[in-house]
C-alpha cells in the first residue's frame, strides 16, 4: 500500500543525514513525499505547492522575536539568528548567560509555525503517513504530540542539543534544551542518533526504539592519495566555530613549534595566526567539492581533531578515517565511536610530544594506520546502515 513520507524541517534544505535517510527509505518502499518546512527569513508567508509546504510562524513565535530583539537589537538578534541558523554565519556553542538563555527561549518557544491548514490536510488524506523531524531544530515547528495521531515518528536527531549550552553560562537554558528534546524523544517512535554513546543516553531519556549511524557517507569514487614524502598534519576548523576554536588552534600551533621536524600543515577553514619557523603552511579557505576535500585530507600522514562540546562523535573524526588519515584527537574530539589509530591528547604540550613520537614511524607504516581507521569507518558505517534498514523497515510496516 502506498504511504505518504513526511519530512519537518525548520529551514528549507535538508540536513545531511535526514537526505540519507529519506533515500534510504525511498529505495526500499513506494511512497509520496511532502516536504513540510518553517522558513526565518519570510515568517509571514505560506505557501503550498505540489510536495512543498512552506509554513508561517506562529503569532507567538513573531511575538517573541521581537520582543527579543527589542530588548538588545544587536547582542540579542545575533545570538539568535546568526549564531543558530545554520544558513548564516554562527558559533557552535553559545558563550555568555545572556546569550544562550535567548537562544534558548527562541528555540522554545519561537519557531512554532501555524498549522491548522496542514493538520486539515492530515485529516483528510487517507494514506498511512510516516513522519521525519530532522534534527533538533525542527521540533517546535509541528507539534510532535499532534501529528503523532496521523502516524509514527522518526526524529533523527545530529547530537544532543543540550551538549552545546554550558552550565556555569546558563543552567536555566541548558534544562530547558534538555526538556524539549527529552519530550520530543519520549514521542517518537524511533530516534536516529549519531554515536551509541548518543544513542544510549536517548534510551535513558526515555526514548522507546533508538539507533545510531554515524555521520560516515562514503564516495565510491574516491581512493586515497598517496602520503606527503615529509611529515605533514591537516586541521579542518571551520571559521564560525568562534573563539574557543580559535584558542585551541593557537594550542595546536605553539605545539607544532615544540616538534623538532619540518611539518607541512593543510589548514582548512580557519586561518590562524602566526606560524612556527618549522611549519610550512598550505591555507584552504573551504573546499566545497567533499571528493578533493578527502584527497586534501588523504595526503597528510594525521589529522588534528578538536571538539568543541561533549554530543556525537565528530564528523572531522569520520573524515579523517575516510581518508585513511591517523587521527589525533583533543579530550572532546575523542568521545564516540572507535578507531584503531586514534591518539588523544589532553594539552599541547601532550600533543607535541606525542606527534614527536609519531613523526619517527615510516610513512610506509603510517599509511597502513590510516587505511586501518578507513576499513574500521567504512565496517562501522555498513554494520549500523544495516541496523537502520532494519528499524525504519520495522516503522514503514506498521
């Protein structure tokens, strides 16, 4: 019987993961596809067409828009559209009490969308229906509890949403993240995570059916190139990750300066500062082609991997793996999923010593590293496609 796929997005392009799921669930049933979505930039409009609806936010949503930014035109409205929207430049953890107590309440409390029309149309279409919310961001734009009348939910979640508020900045907002997704996952019907770490916390928060894939979506294509003949290193920071970021690749740098060799360093994204006497640096600003961003990746002989909160496991870590690349993570970067060549280091002078140690190996066996965390990324992303298949098969049946 044909069913109807409904996805929930608060902004009108798919996240990475949710495209991969809706593939997924594309190519194994015959089904129709609506795209339900709030827009930030027109609050005002909706629109339907064909597979499309555009939804209008709600009187209250508009309402405390601005009235936040009434309160603070710059500080406020920046804390909430640029640092959070993901279509315009932002920073990955909210800094300051202020500012993520905002962002917080927005998040609540703001990016509701009118839905009357829709739950009108819900009620009148016969088709068993099967909804997507994709990621955290969406949940307050339909009212999980209503649609959940219509047909199962899948949330699929990118990490944690709490994880990125602090609690000496605001233990008010961090609770109040925390519940939204907490309800949310007591909702769902299943909830894809990003990491068993991940996974396991969304059981204990109450979730009844939850999985994991991990952020690895490989190109047949791509095979790595061969290793730099010296010793070389690659840093992918994006730019908006803001002044912690920038701390820890100033880290980074000053123990790259301890490391008694010559190193190439790719950096990609984040420019840094000063550069060491020893250091040849090669500045990418952004490589928006993901095959020549793995080649990029796949030369160097480890790549630098910083976290910058405690959800998931990070995608720069995938990468690495998928370039068949050593991978060197700080406390953070290192929570999640395992790889047989991945080295963690707790301050820069841990890191120079220990790529110190590392830069006396033979590139020969490096390369042999690096293709081991490939093999080990490549066995983890097909073993949890498998676990996936088998719950959303289990969701399309009901």
């Amino acid at each position: 019987m044909v069913k109807e796929l409904i996805v929930i997005r608060d902004g009108s392009e798919l996240s990475l993961k949710a495209s991969f799921v809706f593939q997924l669930i594309k190519i194994r049933s015959d089904m129709r596809f609506l795209f339900v979505f709030r827009s930030e930039k027109d609050k005002f409009r909706e629109k339907w067409n064909y597979n499309c609806v555009e939804l209008a936010t709600s009187v209250s949503g508009i309402f405390l828009y601005y009235f936040l930014t009434i309160l603070n035109p710059k500080d406020i409205r920046d804390a909430i559209i640029r640092r959070f929207h993901r279509t315009k430049t932002h920073i990955l953890l909210q800094e300051g009490s202020f500012s993520q107590l905002t962002h917080a309440l927005y998040q609540y409390f703001g990016k509701s969308a009118r839905t009357d029309r829709l739950m009108v149309y819900l009620e009148k279409q016969n088709l068993p229906k099967i909804f997507l919310v994709d990621e955290f961001l969406s949940l307050n734009s339909a009212s999980l509890k209503m649609i959940k009348h219509f047909g199962p939910v899948v949330y699929i979640s990118q990490d944690l949403a709490y994880n990125h508020f602090s609690f000496s900045g605001n233990y008010v907002a961090k609770r109040l993240v925390y519940k939204l997704e907490r309800d949310a996952v007591t909702s769902a019907d299943l909830v894809i995570a990003c990491s068993e770490t991940e996974r396991l916390k969304y059981i204990e928060m109450g979730a009844a059916k939850a999985v994991f894939y991990p952020n690895i979506y490989s190109i047949p294509e791509f095979d790595p190139c061969e290793k730099e003949p010296e010793p070389s290193i690659v840093i992918a920071l994006p730019k908006y990750w803001g002044p912690r970021a920038e701390k820890s690749l100033k880290e980074i740098f000053n123990a790259l300066s301890h490391v008694n060799k010559r190193i190439k360093v790719y950096m990609i994204g984040m420019k840094p500062g000063q550069i060491p006497k020893n250091i040849e640096l090669k500045y990418l600003e952004h490589i928006p082609d993901k095959l020549e961003y793995l080649r990029t990746l796949s030369r160097s002989w480890a790549g630098i991997n910083v976290g910058m909160h405690l959800g998931g496991t990070n995608e720069r870590k995938y990468d690495y793996a998928m370039a068949a690349t050593v991978v060197f993570s700080d406390v953070l970067g290192a929570r999640g999923d395992l790889l047989p060549n991945e080295c963690t280091y707790v301050d820069g002078h841990d890191l120079a010593a220990k790529l110190e140690q590392f830069f006396v190996l033979e590139k020969k066996q490096i390369a042999i590293m690096g293709i081991q965390n490939r093999k080990q990324a490549l066995s983890l992303a097909c073993r949890q496609q498998e676990s996936l298949l088998e719950a959303v098969n289990d969701i399309i049946k009901t």
